[in-house]
C-alpha cells in the first residue's frame, strides 16, 4: 500500500470513530434529557392534576347549566344569507323566551324581547315572519300565538 492510500485509510477509521463517540454521547444526552422531561412532568401532574379536574368539572358544570338556560338551536343557518346580524340575535331571543315560557301572544312576545334588550321592530309580525324562516320551530298557532316547537 501506498502512503496516500494509507493516510485516506487512518482518516476514513478516525472519522469512523469519531462519529460512533458523537453518537453515543448525543444517545447519553438524549437518553438523560427524557428522563428529567419525565420526572418533571410526573411532577408537574402530580401537582396539577387536581386543578385542571376541579376546573374541567367546573367547566363541563357551566356547560350543563348554559343548555338548560338556552333552547338548543334548531336555526336553519343557510336562511340567514342576507339577514342582518341584529335580526338573527332577535331570533335567538325570541327563541329563548318561547322556550322558557311556552307559547305567547305577539304582544306579550314583544315586551319579553323587550326585557331582553332585544326590538321586534315597528312591524313585529312581519319580523316574525323572518324569524320563523330562521328558526322553523317558531311557529304561528293562530290568532296571533307563537310557539316553540322542537
């Protein structure tokens, strides 16, 4: 063998070792580096577990009171192409006091939208009329009667 060869040859096998020390250490490091991620997370959920489950029942608890409160939404969402933001939140309203208190006069329908912050406007029948386009389980009893039908 030649002198170049040989030179090429103890390189080749130095590179060759030093790679294989590099990955054994970056093993080591990684290996080490698992560990304290594990011991730490052991002990962050140690300590926090009995937070974040107080805090998910709480939530899960909020949850369950807000449906009671709400009607569950039966709004036809693809007839609202065009309809004003203002109009939908009245639905929403009118939907709600239905639901609460059963069927009710327009009148009466009126003033409790009222309360609620909401307006049926200076024509409310006609309002009605594109809140049951929203909602279709408003409907008109007769006589001036809506209800809340799911």
């Amino acid at each position: 063998m030649n002198k170049i060869t040989l030179d090429h040859e103890v390189e080749r096998l130095i590179a060759e070792k030093v790679r294989t020390i590099i990955r054994e250490e970056n093993a080591a490091l990684l290996s080490a580096l698992a560990g304290s991620i594990n011991q730490g997370l052991s002990s962050y959920l140690q300590t926090h577990t009995p937070l974040v489950e107080t805090k998910m029942a709480e939530t899960e608890r909020n949850k369950t009171e807000q449906n009671e409160k709400e009607p569950p939404s039966f709004a036809d969402f693809a007839k609202t192409k065009g309809v004003q933001r203002k109009t939908i939140e009245t639905a929403k309203m009118v939907a709600q006091c239905l639901h609460e208190q059963g069927p009710l006069r327009l009148s009466q329908l009126v003033e409790e939208v009222k309360k609620k912050g909401g307006d049926l406007g200076a024509n409310p029948s006609i309002k009605m009329k594109t809140i049951m386009e929203i909602y279709p389980a408003i409907q008109k009893t007769g006589h001036g009667i809506y209800t809340y039908q799911p």
